[in-house]
C-alpha cells in the first residue's frame, strides 16, 4: 500500500510540476482568472527539486519493474514515461512564452527615407534629449519588448497585445542595465523575468510581482501611442523601428490588431462601451487615475474634464487613431477648447487663440504657449480596470 502512494505522489509531483509550472502564466482555460503567481513562482523556482523528488519515489518501482518478469508493468510503466516524456517536452519547448516569441535577430532602425511601413500603423513614441523614435506596435506586439538605446539612454519598449498595453521602461535594475526574458502573464499581462535575480516583472505596471526584488518598479520612461503620419508631424526627424524580415509571418498575424480587427477572442475588440475587450483611455495624473470610454472620444473627439484639482483636455486627430492628453491649466487659469469640423486645430474660448492637437498655440495672444502632456494610455477595459482598481470613471452626463 505504502509504494503505491509512493508511486501515485511521485507520477502526481512529476506531471504537477511540469504542467502547472506553465498552465499559471499561460492563457489557458482558467488559468489568468485567480491570483495564482506565487504558486507559480514557487513551483518555478524549485522544479528541479520537485522533479528529483518525484523520480526518487519513482526509481525502485521503476527498476523492478522492468528486472521483473512480468510484462503488464513494464508496459505500463513505458506508457507513463512515454507520456512524461511527451508532457515534458510541450511544456518546456513548445508551450513557453520565450519559446513563442523570440527578440529581433536584427534590430533595423531608418530614417523616414528609408522607412518600409504605412504611416497609418500605430506607433509607440519616445523622445529622449533631442532624439525621437518610433516603434510600430504590429512588430513589438509579436516581441512584447524591443531593447534600444534612445538620446543615449537604454530602453526597454513593452508591449502586451491581450491587454492592448504599451509601456516604455529603463532596463536598470540596481543601478545596473538589465536583461529580461518573456516568462509569461498574470491575469492576461505579459511577465517579464530579469536575468540576475530571476524575479517576475508585470509588464503594465512594471513591478515585480514574485521574487528577490518582488514590490521594487522598473522607471516608467513618458511615451506616445499615435498614427505613424501624427508622430512624425510632431517629429519629423523621428527615426523608426522596421520589421526583422525573420519574423514576417509572425508580423503579418497582427497586420489587424491596430483597428481591433483580429479573430483571436484574447485580441479583438469589443465594439461597446465598457465591455472587457472594450478600448478606453487611462490617465494618471499626481497618483491619481481615471478611465475615459473610447466609443466617447470618437464621437467627440475632445473631452473636457478634471481629475482632482487638475482640468484637462482629451483630444482625438481625425485618423480616429492619435490621442492626446495635456493639462488645460495654465497660467492664465484653465482653457476651455473647441474643436473645428475637421478635426484639426482648437481654439480656446478664454483667448480665442489657436492651437493645434500637439498642444501648441500657434496664434493668438498665447502664441507659443505649450500645454502639458499628461501621461495616458489605450488599453482593454478589462486590463486598465484589474491593474488600476481605484480608477475613477468617466460620466459624460456628470
């Protein structure tokens, strides 16, 4: 009685092991739903241990089996180390997230002249002292994040398609450039695992979750989701991130995620408002966040409102595609906008002065006034809402 436990915990260890290791940070059928990464972590961390344990109970069984006589366990004993072998393989090569999504093999970076993509993909933008570039989402949505150096800062450009989530971070870690690896995801993020201390990074947030360095935060570097035409109106010297001809199949499977048009349930968009693949635009601003429906800033495209003491201004360019946030405040107190039929340019009611969607007034008594840029985002309801649970919600009727 006592080997057969043995027997039962060891082959129960050994599949454990192997299968949840993967099924808690893989978008498997109810595996993002509870909050199971600290099991997972663990059970990563020490598998080499629960394995040794599990092939120890197994190893006398095993051997007499196989010295004995009779055929029937030999049998099959050799199906469960078949299947083992099977489960083993699937799951350490096939079924995990570095083993799916591989980094640039070369990293082409052009100017516009020689720039390869359509100026309607959405981009991610960053400037940093002087030097701006851009990073087409259809191509960091397969990486999920692109190392670089940008004004002689390095980089690191996330990207997680299931939670429509764009973020830039510094890589330094502990006063020390760091490198990451695709691990998996939590509750539908992408998860990141830094090489020195093997802790587990969220990729929205950038905190880490599991591990030696788990409440530590990667520093958020300011970025810009737009057209690429809207950014390099803002940049015009602005260099651009072009397709690793290696990964051309795996680029074209998100040729439609831009407009929410894939067929895949965990990427397409939800059409209604305040659904779970529904867009929306999340601001934070002095610790404070709030949603905005993106069905609302399409119909308007601009949205007046405050959040605290702060009044801002959501605009929307008319390729229904570039958002932009800025503190209306100033020092003239805060301006209230309008926005002309084609979608274009504003002008404020407190001067009457000219402004176009960058935030810049280019006539009028504030004539080269820049508005403030407020950091905000698009993202899947369901995502802003998981990460950003004390979000304030916008009412257009309030």
């Amino acid at each position: 009685m006592r080997k057969t436990v043995a027997v039962g915990f060891g082959l129960l260890l050994l599949f454990a092991t192997e299968i949840l290791r993967v099924y808690f940070i893989m978008p498997f059928p109810g595996s993002q739903q509870s909050n199971t990464i600290s099991l997972a972590y663990f059970i990563e961390k020490y598998k080499w241990i629960l394995r040794l344990i599990g092939l120890m109970l197994l190893a006398e069984p095993v051997y007499r089996s196989f010295t004995g006589k009779k055929m029937i366990p030999k049998i099959l004993y050799s199906l469960v180390i078949l299947l083992y072998g099977t489960i083993f393989y699937f799951f350490n090569f096939q079924f995990q997230a570095d083993k799916m999504f591989y980094q640039p093999s070369v990293k082409n970076i052009s100017g516009t002249a020689g720039n390869t993509l359509d100026s309607n993909k959405l981009i991610i933008g960053i400037e940093i002292n002087g030097d701006a570039r851009a990073y087409p989402i259809q191509l960091i949505g397969y990486h999920h994040q692109v190392r670089d150096t940008v004004g002689h800062t390095p980089v690191m450009i996330t990207y997680c398609t299931v939670c429509r989530t764009g973020r830039v971070y510094s890589p330094v870690v502990n006063g020390k450039p760091e490198s990451f690896r695709l691990v998996g995801m939590d509750h539908f993020n992408a998860m990141f695992e830094d090489a020195s201390t093997k802790s587990w990074w969220r990729q929205v947030t950038g905190e880490a979750i599991a591990g030696p360095l788990k409440g530590a935060a990667l520093q958020e570097i300011p970025s810009r989701q737009a057209s690429l035409a809207s950014w390099l109106r803002m940049y015009p010297n602005s260099t651009i991130l072009q397709p690793d001809t290696i990964f051309k199949n795996d680029y074209d499977d998100l040729a439609n995620f831009d407009k929410g048009n894939l067929k895949s349930h965990l990427e397409k968009r939800d059409s209604a408002s305040w659904k779970m693949k529904s867009w929306v635009v999340g601001v934070k601003w002095n610790g404070l966040e709030k949603v905005y429906d993106w069905n609302e800033l399409l119909k308007n495209h601009i949205i007046q409102d405050s959040i605290g003491e702060t009044s801002i201004l959501l605009v929307l360019e008319n390729d229904t595609s570039s958002f932009h946030v800025f503190n209306r405040g100033t020092k003239n107190g805060n301006l209230y906008f309008k926005i002309n039929q084609d979608y274009t340019i504003l002008t404020d009611s407190n001067t009457h002065s000219i402004w176009n969607l960058y935030g810049k007034c280019t006539q009028g008594p504030l004539r080269n006034e820049q508005l403030e840029p407020v950091a905000a985002y698009q993202e899947f309801w369901h995502s802003w809402k998981q990460f950003h649970p004390n979000t304030l919600v916008y009412s257009a009727g309030n």
